[in-house]
C-alpha cells in the first residue's frame, strides 16, 4: 500500500521554484523565456478563486505561504439598494441680500412709439388777471373822521374791477395782489391816509405838516379772495387833513394788479 504526497506538501515544494522564478527545463532554441517577477509569480489577472483554499489543509498551507494573497470582496450592486423619493423638506430660511452688482452698460434706444389720440377739449377759459390804475385832480380836505377817497381819472381798467363810484376796488380772483398809493401834502397841514381792506386799515400813508409840499408813497401786497375790496380814505385827528391835486396835473394815483392767482 503506497502513501500518496499529501497536496498540501506538493505545493509547498513547488513554491520556492515559483518564488525564485528559475525555470525546471532548459529553454529550446528559438523559444522565448518568460521574465521572473520580483517578490513572487501571481499575475494581476489571477482570479482569487484558484488560490482559494478548499480544506482545512489548504488553509494552513496558504496561511504558511510568505506572501499574502488578495483579498476577495464580494461585488454588490447599489443600485438595487436605492430607496424611494422621500418627501420634500421645509423651506429654508432666507439667505442674507447680496452686494449691489455695477450698473450695466446703457441699453439701446428703443423704437420710437407711434403718436397718441389728441385729448378731449379743455374747459372754457377763465379770467386769469386783474389791473386798474386811477387818479384824482381835484385837491381833497377831510370833513369827517373817516372820508374816502374817490377817483376821477381813469388810466387802467380794462375789466371794471375798479368801482369808480365808491372809490373800491373788488377783488375777481384769489390771489396775491399788489396796490400803490401816491399823494401830494399840502402846506402846513397833516397828510393821514390808510388803505383799507375791506374795513380794517392795512397800511398807513403819513407826512408831517411842513411848509413845503412833498410826495408822499406807500406800497404793499395782500392775499385777496374773490369779493374782498379795498380802497383809501382819509384820518382826521386834531389837525387839518388834506392833499393836494389840481386840473393840470394829476399828484394822486392809486394803482393795483394780480401778481399770483391761486385756485379756489
């Protein structure tokens, strides 16, 4: 009864030849010898399976080998573990705003549009202005204490917002008005004058008595509403009152007009 080499001590005799490379037969003419590979003979396209140990025996002759054969991991394909779609999460929180980006450069001109319908008809026009300038030729003593100042010569009064016979002028229009006044004194008597708005003096035109004449003026401007009216007339006090005019020249003027008009 003949003992069989147990393959476990088979492949161990045959590693140090495998290891060292050395051929066991000579190489014929012609043939070509396989270079040796340093640190062992296992190709890279050896498959892990026909170094796989299949016993216990076979375990412990590979565990003995000097070099440590490749590990084999199983392939598991990933695909097949993918879940489903889970649900949509909440909505994050803001993020902070960014810089202001440059200006961009200048777009082209556009196409010009075409010409729009014409507007409905506006309404009627209005009076928009207001002037009057009259003066006095006759000379002037105040009998009471307060005496108005009538007119007799008109310059300016294109629209008859000047009542020449109360001496008033009536405002048509709101607005900003301006008014001048200008008298002559007379010698050795006062000269007290107001321009009256409505019935409250506004403005005061006085001259001391002298025994020379003088010019006398007075201006201002008054914020009108349609309807108020404003006119002169004279202050007696102690002394004598009066101006002076005659039939040649005119030395009393009292002039007028709208500067702003104001919508009601």
């Amino acid at each position: 009864m003949g003992m069989t080499t147990p393959r476990p001590l088979w492949a161990m005799l045959l590693l140090p030849l495998v290891v060292s490379g050395v051929s066991t037969e000579e190489p014929t003419s012609g043939e070509a010898v396989a270079p040796s590979l340093p640190g062992g003979c296992l190709r890279c396209c050896d498959s892990g399976d026909a170094l796989a140990p299949t016993d216990a025996a076979d375990a412990a002759s590979v565990s003995a080998l000097p070099y440590a054969l490749p590990e084999v991991r199983p392939y598991i394909n990933i695909t097949i573990l993918k879940g489903e779609k889970g649900d949509r999460g909440p909505l994050g929180t803001p993020g902070k705003l960014g810089k202001e980006g440059p200006r961009g450069d200048r777009g082209p001109q556009g196409i010009k549009g075409t010409k729009g319908q014409a507007g409905s008809p506006g309404s009627p026009c209005h009076t928009r202005s207001s002037a009057f300038s009259v003066g006095r030729k006759t000379a002037l003593h105040s009998s009471e204490d307060f005496q108005p100042l009538l007119f007799d010569t008109v310059f300016v009064n294109p629209d008859g917002h000047f009542d020449m016979a109360a001496g008033h002028f009536v405002t048509p229009l709101r607005g900003l008005y301006f008014f001048s006044l200008n008298v002559h004194s007379w010698n050795f008597k006062e000269t007290y004058m107001h321009v009256v708005h409505n019935e409250e003096a506004a403005v005061i035109l006085y001259a001391q008595p002298s025994d020379r004449s003088i010019m006398q003026s007075q201006s201002m401007m008054l914020a009108l509403a349609p309807g108020d009216r404003v006119w002169v007339r004279l202050f007696k006090r102690e002394r004598e009152n009066a101006v002076y005019s005659d039939d040649v020249d005119t030395y009393i003027t009292f002039s007028g007009h709208l500067i702003k008009p104001e919508d009601d």
